[in-house]
C-alpha cells in the first residue's frame, strides 16, 4: 500500500511540473506584434529609467572614480554654463565674427541619420545663414576660431589629459529634427548643449549584451529604425530597458565608451562633444589635476590628438583587442569565438567562411604568439609595436571583408538644397573620413 501511494505521488509531482513547465512555455511565446514599443521610436515601450543628474562638473578625482572608471553615465546640469559659448553663440555673433576666407565646415545632408549618406562642405557664414531653410546640418571639428569661447570642463581639467589624450572635439549644429542612428563610441564622450534641446536613449551595453543588435559592427551602429522598432526582426528589443536624459541649453553629459545611445535634437540645436581614449584617462594621477576649475583653460589650449592617430596607437589597439577576453573565463578565446567578438557574424557558417580568408588567418597567426589555437589576454598585451603595427593594418582589411556579409545601402541628399550644394563644394571623398569619424 506505502508503494502504491508513493507511486501515485510521484506520479502526481510529474503532472505538476510538466503543467508548469507548459504554463511557462506558453507564456513565453508572447505575441511581438503587441508587445509595447513594436513599430514605435526606440527608447519607447519599454521600463524607463531616468539618468543620475549632478549640479555643475564634479572634480577630476570625483569623476574619474564615480563616473569615468566604472562607466557611469551621468548628466551634469548647467555644466556647460560655465563657458562663454553659452552666453555668445548666436548667429548674429557668428556673422559678424572676424574669420579667414573660405572657412569651411563639413555638413551633413539628410536630418535622419544614414552612414551612407551625402556630404558636403560649405562656408561656416554661408551655412549660418541658410542652415534653417534646409536639411543640412553642421558636424565637424570645432572651428580654431571658436575655441576660445568653450571651456574644457572642469571634469578633464588635468594638464596630462588636455595636453595628448584628447582625440577630437566636435560641433553638432543643425535647425533641429535630427535623428543618429543607435550606435556606440569607442572613446568616452561629454556632450554639452549651447542651444536647443537634446534627447539621449541609453542601453547598457553589459546588462543588455547583444540586444539591441549592433548589426554594423563595421561601423558600431545598427540598421534599427529608430523611428519604428521592429521587433519582429529585432526580437530581443521587447526585454531592453532604457536610461533616458533630456537636455537643456547649459547641460552636459558623460556617455562612457562602448555605451549604446540614440540621440535626437529640438529646435536650433547647437553642441558640443569630447571625445577621450578611456584607457588613458584610467591612468591619470588625480593629484596632478586642478583642484579647483579653471575657467582660462579653454579648448583653444587643449593638443588634440586626433582620432585617426588614436585609432592606431599600440596602447588602443592593444586595448580593444583584449577588452572582450578580459571578461571571459581564464581570459581566453578560441578562434571563432575570438573573431565573433570583434566581428558580429551572421552565423556559424558564415564565421568559418570569414575564417577561412587569408588575411583573418594572417591576423591569427601574428596574435596567437603561442601558437596554441587560442588567443588569450597574455597574446594581446606582449604583442611588439612591429607587430601591432601590421595588425592595425590587417584589422581595417578585415573590416573590409566583413562588409561582403552586410548589406549593400545608400541614400542620397535631400534635393531641397541642390543649389546650396552649387555654392559649396560636394566632397564624397569625405564619405570615408567622416564614417571613420562615426565609427568611434
């Protein structure tokens, strides 16, 4: 009888589980098509989490160790405020300033954001006076002559910093109704609006790796619309979460390397972003740094480096080569696994394929020092600078490969502004400089 009433027991446990197990399996084939945010702008639908927010810039010391090590991003309102920019930049102020001759800006031309889109330059007055009428929109290094006039915030106010470890400094300056793509730097960033206002979806790109599906690993953006998000080919958008943070003229943001973002601009929209290599910054000595803000340090004093010379040094290299293996298990990759972490590959075939090529052998080949079919930390870290260097070159003819495996797309200029393009100067030759811009 004790055997029959267990068995009747078990029996009853196994109905159990299995009704539960089906419960869950049901409950997970959820229809995309209703799920909130399908076919709606990104950074919409989903759980919303506002961004930290701190008055004015914290010290080298407070952000380099709350915000700057541990990838935090974080808005600082009205830091921006502190330079003359916020007060002076107008477009009156910028007509009647003193300037060289043909000083060109590069403009791009279609308001949504397309790595493939025209560009153009234009003279800098030539485009104050005509950008509200049309769709082109201003993104380029900041003029010599308006240096001056910004502040190097108070946050990288460390004279190792601002003397070679900036990369670029840049201007966004448009009538409004931009759109980028989702995407990420590969450099840290601060983001400091002069006028108009700004909003900035943010994914955290740990919690949620692979999610969001930066399907362009090329150039570190994806092919979302990110005025309608499909999650029918995007499935995996309906379990992201997102950071929002919305500024105002006189506020400024810390976006950390590799952070997911999307931004859109309202109104007569003017900013300004600097870019750093993380790395370096990682190895600043605080003390060294100013204590308290110097507001004579202005970003006409700051040695920029540069990013296509960034791209190539040994100790970034270095660094993005061995950031995916720092956080697997004994710090190791086998070869396919090593490659889909540099390179997002369609699928298992397609990887054995790119493998396949000689040049990704050549690159496996120099990396892998041991010669042991796996490439580790220890690989990357000893590699020599003659090494490194072929590297470098070899990771760009890789990128070219890789393209084989996206899709082909352009999109050309707004026709709204084809006699401004008469007056300026069409530069599709500054399609590669300004995508290699983009890419970090």
């Amino acid at each position: 009888m004790d055997l029959l009433f267990s068995r009747i027991f078990l029996i009853f446990c196994l109905v159990c589980i299995l009704t539960y197990l089906n419960f869950v399996y049901a409950s997970e084939k959820i229809d995309l098509k209703k799920e909130p945010g399908h076919l709606q702008p990104f950074g919409t639908g989903r759980p919303i989490h506002q961004i930290e927010e701190v008055l004015g810039f914290p010290t080298p010391e407070d952000f380099l160790g709350k915000y700057c090590l541990p990838l935090k991003p974080v808005k600082f309102k009205d830091g921006a405020k502190l330079s003359p920019a916020f007060h002076l930049w107008t477009d009156e102020y910028f007509l009647n300033l003193n300037i060289p001759e043909k000083s060109k800006v590069l403009l791009e031309t279609v308001k949504k954001e397309s790595r493939q889109q025209k560009v153009v330059t234009m003279d800098f007055k030539m485009f104050v006076k005509n950008y509200m009428n049309t769709s082109f929109y201003m993104v380029d290094i900041v003029p010599m002559f308006l240096t001056p006039d910004l502040v190097l915030p108070c946050s990288l106010q460390c004279p190792v910093l601002w003397n070679n470890k900036i990369a670029d400094i840049l201007m966004w300056f448009s009538s409004g109704g931009t759109s980028s793509v989702v995407h990420y730097d590969a450099v840290d960033n601060i983001n400091c609006v002069y006028r108009g206002s700004k909003d900035i979806v943010i994914v955290d790109p740990v919690k949620y790796e692979g999610m969001t599906l930066i399907d362009r690993p090329d150039g570190s953006y994806s092919d979302i619309d990110v005025d309608k998000m499909d999650y029918i080919k995007y499935p995996t958008l309906a379990k992201v979460e997102y950071i929002h943070a919305h500024l105002e003229p006189g506020d400024c943001l810390y976006i950390p390397h590799k952070w997911i973002h999307q931004v859109r601009s309202y109104n007569s929209s003017l900013a300004v972003n600097i870019w750093w290599n993380h790395y370096d910054a990682l190895d600043i000595d605080t003390s060294q740094c100013n204590r308290e803000c110097d507001e004579t340090v202005t970003l006409d004093k700051v040695k920029l480096v540069g990013l296509d010379k960034l791209m190539t040094s040994n100790g970034f290299v270095k660094q993005n080569l061995a950031e995916g293996l720092i956080s697997t298990p004994g710090n190791v990759m086998t070869y396919d696994k090593y490659i889909q972490s540099i390179f997002v590959m369609p699928d298992e075939a397609d990887t054995i394929e790119f493998m396949n090529k000689d040049t990704v052998k050549k690159f496996l080949d120099l990396v892998d020092q041991d010669m042991d079919k796996m490439i580790s930390v220890h690989d990357v870290t000893t590699l020599t600078s003659a090494k490194l260097a072929e590297v470098s070159a070899i990771l760009q003819k890789m990128g070219d490969i890789h393209q084989e495996y996206g899709d082909e797309e352009g999109e050309g200029g707004d026709k709204h502004q084809d006699d401004l393009v008469d007056e300026g100067q069409m530069k599709d030759g500054l399609r590669e400089d300004k995508s290699e811009r983009n890419e970090l």
